[in-house]
C-alpha cells in the first residue's frame, strides 16, 4: 500500500467539479475508501493510485506522499 497526498487529490477532485461519490464511481470503489484516503486514513493499492490519478488527470507520482 502506498501513501497519499490527500489534500492534492482533495484539490483536483474539486477542480474537476466531482463530488467523492463521482470519484469513487469512477475509480470502483466507494466513497468512505475515497475519503479515508483523501484524509490519509487510509493508504490505496497502486492499482487505485492509478485509477485515481487517471480520472483526475495527475501522474500516479504527482498524488503520492514523498517521504
């Protein structure tokens, strides 16, 4: 599992204009795993990184936390 910049795909996802519901549609999952992420409760498998990042038109490497 990899961690996440939360705020950055909190701040695309709004500029966007999606709501967490329309984001978790997207990507597959629902929109508490959506957020726990986005509030870094919760880390997300590469795989939904990507689907992630490719919804909301960010490089997987843009959204993840660097240590």
């Amino acid at each position: 599992m990899i961690r996440t910049n939360g705020n950055k795909i909190r701040n695309a996802r709004e500029i966007k204009g999606l709501t967490l519901a329309q984001l978790a549609e997207k990507v597959g999952k629902t929109a508490p795993y959506i957020s726990d992420i986005e509030r870094g409760n919760r880390r997300g498998s590469y795989e939904t990184l990507l689907r992630i990042a490719d919804v909301l038109g960010l490089k997987v490497e843009e959204i993840r936390e660097v240590a």
